[in-house]
C-alpha cells in the first residue's frame, strides 16, 4: 500500500492536526483573493478589448489629439 510520510493513504488524507482547518481557510482565502481579479480582468479585457483596458488603468487612449498651435 502506498505511503505518504510514513503513513497510509486514508489516514494521511483523513488524519487533520489540530490547527489544519485555519490553514485550510486562510489558504482558501489567499487563493480567491488572487483567482477572482484574474478572472474579472479577464472577463473584461474579453469585453471591452486590450487597448480600452489599457487606456482605463494607463489613463490615456490610444490617440492624441492635436494641439492648437
């Protein structure tokens, strides 16, 4: 059977420490708070393209406009 540090699967997979659970949320929670910008970027990037997202986080657009002289 196999073994993981010396234990047996189930009870590697089944046996939490005391302490594991708030591990386990605070891991949860750093990876949503990485995951869900990369997808709302995402989803908007899709929507409004590249280079309108570009302009909304640089604050200037694509195109200069001509000055008076």
């Amino acid at each position: 059977m196999a073994k993981i540090h010396g234990k047996s699967l189930l009870h590697s997979i089944t046996g939490l420490s005391p302490g594991s659970i708030h591990i386990f949320f605070s891991l949860d929670i750093l990876y949503w708070l990485m995951v869900v910008p990369y997808v709302v970027l995402s989803a908007i990037m899709q929507s409004i393209g590249v280079n309108s997202l570009r302009a909304i986080f640089l604050g200037h657009s694509k195109a200069k406009p001509k000055q008076d002289l």
